[in-house]
C-alpha cells in the first residue's frame, strides 16, 4: 500500500503541507472541518431517535456485533462473516463501531442501547470520509468554491441513494470508502504525495472489509505507481542507473511527510491480519483462493456481465435495457470531460483528467471482477457491487468541480465579488444536503438489513429480542441454552446470542456449521449440549409441534432440540 512517490514537475506542489494546501486565505484542514461538522450534524439531527429509542440489532447487524463485543475487549483479528463461509481480512470498520458502543453507550450513557452508539461511530467514519474526499478536491483547486461543489455532489448523489450515508450494512459502508480511495489515488497519480496517507487509510479500510479488495486495492495502486512514474521515467531510470541506493534514499528524506504516515497506517492495519495469520495459519485466505478457483465464481455470459455493470448507472432500483443505459457512462464521462477542458486549467485540469481516467481503470476491474469474481448477477446479487456506485458519483465530483471553477473565474474578477461564488457553490451544496435530508432512507432503516432489496433482507433490530432472552433464562436458571434452528431462523438468532452475553446468560448452537457466523464462542462443547436446556427457533409459521415459549420478530421458540 506504501507506492514511493517520483519527484517531477510539480515539486511545489508534493510539498504542499496539510494546511498550507489550501490557498485564497482557507485552509482545506478547515474546509475538511467544516464538511465533517456539518455531516455529521445533519445525520444526528435526521437520526435524533438513536438518543431516546431502544434498538437491539438482528440479523447481519447481529452477527457483526458479536464481533464488536470481541473488538471492545481486543480480541477481534478477523472482518465481518461472509454467507460463503469465511471472515473477510481485517477488523477495522468494527472496531470503530465498538469505540462508538464504548464512548455513547457505556461511558456517556447518551444513547439506550449498545447499538445505537455503534450507530452514531457510523455517522462520524462516513463525515471523515467525505471531508477527506472534500480536502482532497481542495488541495488540487484550492477554492472553496471547487471543495463545496464536491460536498453537493457527493450529498445530491446520497439523495438518490441514501443508504451510502446511513446505514451500517457492510456492503453500503464500501461505497464512500471506496469513492475516497480512488480519488486520492488519481491525485498521487497526478502527481502530488500529500494525499497518500488517505489512499493508504481508504484502501486498507476496504482490504478489511471484504476480501475482493486484495485484487482491487493492489491493483489500482500498481495503475497508480504506473501514472505517477510514466511522465518521469527517463530520470527515473537514469537515476536508478546511476545510484539506485542515494536516489532511493534522497526520495524517502524529501517524501517522509507523504510515506512516514502512509507507512505508519500500514503497519496498524497489518497487525491484526498478521497476528491472525501466526496463531490460525492460513486463516481465511486459503479459502478466498478456494471461492476465487471454484465453478461458483463467475462463469456468466457476456450480456449478464454487462446488465449488472451498467445497473450501478441508473438511478433507480429497476434499470431499462442495456444498450440505453450504456449511454449514460458514456455521455457523463464527455460531458465531464468536456467540462475539464473548457472550464478548468493548470493543475486542476490535470487532476480531475487523472481523476476520470483512475475511475475508467477501475471501471475495467470491476467488469474483470463481475466476470470472474461475483457468483451472483441477479438482483439480489446486486449488493456485492454496491461501491461500484463510486463510478457515477465521482464522475459528477469531476462535472460539479469543474462548473464550480468556471463560475469562479467569471464571478471573480474584482475583490467585491470574489464571496459570489463561494455564496453561490454553498446554496447548491446546502441544496443537495436539503434534499439528501428529505429522502426517507437518511433516516437509518431499523427494519432491513437492505430496504431496496426487502424481500431478501431479515430484519436488522428486533424489540423482542430482550424478553426472549429473559424468558428462557428464567425458565432454565443456571443452564446453558443449547438452540437448534431452522436455517432462516439466523436473522433473530445472531440478535439472540448477542443480548444473551450483555445479560450475563450463556447460550451457545448445537450445530457446528455456524461457526462462520456466530464464532467458536457461540457453539456448543459436548459437555453443554448433553447437560443444557434445549429450545427450537422455527421460521415464519407457527410450528406443528413442541410448546411455545416465546416469539421474536419472525421466530417461535419452543422446548427441546426441534
């Protein structure tokens, strides 16, 4: 993830420091500031019910909260379950969480329950994304102007698709995450290091978050490296001809505050990956290269491979035929183009060029990945691609950025009117948080895993959870709880086990094959399956036989192994 950094023409601005990126008398450490502040407040204000309503977390969110529990006590060295049957790389998007569960939930008291304070540490690494990617846009344009208008879009596109700004789910936490990391690697593309330690910090976020990122992640650094070095390849060659040791040294003394931090964020996302590959050698990764060689990756024709990748353009859940929706890449990538090279110059130009031809590269990955990767292109695969909404979005990022450098220039001619643009940029950006804000799903769901997708989604809280946990432990005090379940009956069973070790109440699964999701931790030694007391989760139906004890959201328990 380290990619040493060739100095070349733009010297001056490699040494551009964090605050004296910005210039026209704003920092873009305050323009950051600001875009994080006015996130985040706004996804507090629109989701104020976390501070007084009670939420105990099912289903995905379930499952990954048993985790959380293991990161609160740092134990937790693997990533969040995959229906496949393995963990992903690293722990880090659940360890935010588990800080966010520790500082609102357990040491303020500001929130009702255990989730809703792992809610509020969503909000806070969503507002840090997007003020990264606005410090980002800054740093190149050095307008406020140009920053705002990277704030509109990004909330205008979080109207259409709020979910990339609210929810929890992992496959919507990659979306920003994702965004942000190929941003700032078209701007060390385009030829400047200080933004290096964030493409460092995106891309190891998402290398932990889901195993298809160890092809993306490495593979868009090395398209990355190759940018940054074509233009200076004489006198890279020339100098590793000469002094390959002094040159390397010279280079590592001038970029230490670009590779320093870079390095540094290297190594913490390493440690659990590695500590993990010492103690359970070799882990998960032997079976990612299993999936990755197995019949059920890829395998699908031409035309499917196209209809999923063009899916990610259209706006809506249901998009027409393909052949018309292939003109909406293409049309937004001219007119974006267009827009750079009749608005734009200098620096900036080169950036938002470099930046639209890093996405075009990704943009070939992610149809290498669907063909050979995804083992599901239906709509209820479409998850798996949810970060390759990143594509549309920062094409409106280079469109927006550049209209907002054109309406600089024209409003900018004499100091009176120089706030005119700032003024106007803000409105729009005001504008499209407005609207961002008026889309029902920026209120986070409490209902679906995936609201788009209802019919495959289990419930992500269920306010039953509590009082079975209670009920089955007054009726067997003392006793461990050994369940067996029907399979779709997992959704409450996550939440189950997880309320279960907050209340002090062991239970475990007599059933081996769901240690994928619910850990060893929750399954059941011999000596606890003999000498436990047995219940049943059944599905949907009220069952046929046993006694009912109690119920949860689409779960009947009743007594004995089934």
């Amino acid at each position: 993830m380290v990619v040493p950094v060739a100095i070349g023409d733009q010297e001056g601005v490699d040494r551009s420091s964090w605050r004296g990126g910005g210039s026209r008398g704003v920092p873009r450490v305050l323009v950051a500031a600001a875009s994080f502040v006015v996130l985040l407040a706004v996804l507090v204000a629109r989701n104020a019910f976390l501070f007084s309503d009670s939420y105990y977390e099912a289903g995905d969110q379930g499952a990954n909260s048993i985790l959380i529990e293991q990161a609160r006590q740092f134990k937790l060295l693997v990533g969040n379950y995959s229906r496949l049957g393995f963990n992903h790389p690293g722990p880090a998007y659940l360890y935010v969480q588990a800080w966010g569960e520790a500082l609102w939930y357990d040491l303020l008291h500001a929130v009702p329950t255990a989730w809703n304070g792992q809610m509020l540490a969503v909000y806070a690494l969503y507002s840090v994304f997007v003020a990264l990617a606005v410090a980002v846009v800054h740093g190149w344009a050095r307008s406020v102007p140009a920053a705002a208008a990277g704030l509109a879009a990004i909330a205008g596109f979080a109207a259409i698709h709020p979910m990339i700004l609210s929810s929890d789910w992992m496959p919507y936490l990659y979306v920003l995450t994702y965004a942000l990391f190929i941003l700032a690697g078209a701007s060390v593309a385009a030829g400047t290091a200080r933004d290096l330690w964030i493409f460092a910090l995106a891309g190891w976020f998402l290398i932990h978050g889901h195993a298809a990122y160890l092809f993306f992640v490495p593979g868009m650094t090395v398209v990355v490296l190759a940018v940054l070095c074509w233009p200076r390849r004489r006198r890279i060659v020339a100098a590793l001809r000469a002094a390959p040791w002094a040159s390397l040294r010279a280079l590592l003394g001038r970029q230490r505050r670009a590779w320093i931090p870079a390095a540094a964020i290297s190594a913490v996302f390493l440690l659990p990956i590695v500590i993990n590959l010492v103690l359970h050698w070799p882990g998960s990764f032997g079976k990612y290269f299993t999936y990755g060689s197995s019949s059920e990756a890829g395998g699908h024709s031409v035309s499917a491979v196209i209809d999923y990748v063009l899916w990610f353009w259209w706006p809506g859940s249901t998009a027409p035929t393909a052949p018309f929706v292939a003109i909406i890449p293409l049309l937004g990538s001219v007119i974006a183009i267009g827009l750079v090279w009749w608005c734009t110059g200098g620096p900036v130009r080169r950036f938002l060029l470099t930046l639209l031809a890093v996405d075009a590269v990704s943009f070939v990955l992610f149809i290498a990945y669907t063909a050979v990767g995804v083992d599901n292109l239906e709509r209820n695969g479409h998850y798996i691609g949810y970060f390759f909404w990143s594509a549309p979005l920062l094409t409106l990022v280079v469109a927006a950025v550049a209209l907002a450098e054109a309406l600089a220039r024209t409003l900018s001619r004499t100091a009176a009117r120089r706030v005119l643009p700032a003024a106007a940029v803000a409105l729009v950006a005001a504008g499209a948080i407005a609207a961002f804000t008026a889309a029902p799903l920026s209120r986070t769901s409490t209902s679906y895993s995936d609201p788009a997708t209802p019919w495959m989604s289990p419930a992500d809280t269920d306010a039953a959870i509590p009082a079975a946990v209670a009920t089955l432990a007054a009726r067997s005090p003392g006793q461990t709880l050994v369940l067996n379940l029907d399979h779709n009956a997992w959704g409450d069973l996550t939440g189950f086990l997880v309320q279960a070790e907050r209340t002090g109440v062991r239970a475990c699964v007599d059933d081996p094959a769901w240690e994928f999701m619910v850990t060893s931790q929750f399954i059941c030694t011999p000596h606890e399956a003999a000498a436990g007391a047995p219940y049943y989760f059944h599905f949907t139906a009220v069952p046929e036989r046993g006694q009912v004890i109690t119920r949860m959201n689409a779960t009947w328990v009743t007594v004995g192994p089934s």
